[in-house]
C-alpha cells in the first residue's frame, strides 16, 4: 500500500534519473533546469544511464528544446556517455530563441557508443 516515491532532487547540479519513470523524465528534466537557473547554477549533470540510449535520446530532445540551455555535451569523464553536462544562461540573461523544429538542412547525427561497446553487444546480447 505505501509506495515509496523518489522525492524532489536536490538542487546540486546533479540530476540522477534513475529513480524516475520515463514518462516523468520531461517535467522532471525542464522544472531542474528551471529550478537550478533561478539559484544561480549553471553547469548541470544529468545521469541518464547507457544502456540503449533512450532515456540519453529524450533529455537530448528536451535540451534542443529548452531556451535556457546555452550547450549541452556528453560527459568524457569516467561516466562516458552516461551523463550529459549542460550549461544554463545565467538568471537575468536574456535566453535564445529555439527552433520549435530542427532544420531539415542539418538533421541530427545520433550518438554512437564507443567501439568496444558495441562489440560487446555484438557478443553478448541474443539476437532476436
């Protein structure tokens, strides 16, 4: 009956969404950003996991997206492409206008994970 629910995350910089449901990801990733740029943090740390990249593929839509976001890039640290580092607009600046769709002219590359991986999936994961 009682349901143990991840409370709101600290705002530290750091958002780790594993202890969320995907379809809580989108409110969740905007309302820290939002939250974390009124307090004045601008460089943020989402942890999104490897595995398939989905989770990694849907805080990259919302950071496209959102006019705080001055670059988002995946971290080259011992996370790899585990984490995404973001850098916000400092409060009071003036935020940039974001395409509502990408352009057609330059259509987003996705991002591969390194070689060794993937050979280790080519191993290890049964095909269907």
């Amino acid at each position: 009956m009682n349901e143990t629910r991840p409370t709101a995350p600290p705002l530290d910089g750091i958002l780790d969404l594993h202890a969320f449901r995907p379809r809580e990801v989108p409110d969740l990733v905007r309302e820290y950003l939002h939250n974390c740029r009124r307090q004045g943090i601008t460089q943020i740390r989402i942890i999104h996991g490897k595995g398939k990249g989905v989770q990694r593929e849907i805080v990259h839509a919302i950071l496209r997206q959102e006019p705080a976001v001055v670059a988002f890039r995946l971290a080259n640290d011992r996370s790899g492409w585990g984490a995404t580092l973001v850098d916000l607009y400092p409060p009071g600046q003036t935020l940039a206008q974001k395409p509502t769709e990408p352009k057609e002219s330059h259509p987003a590359t996705p991002v591969r994970p390194p070689l060794w991986y993937r050979l280790l999936q080519q191993i290890f994961v049964k095909k269907e």
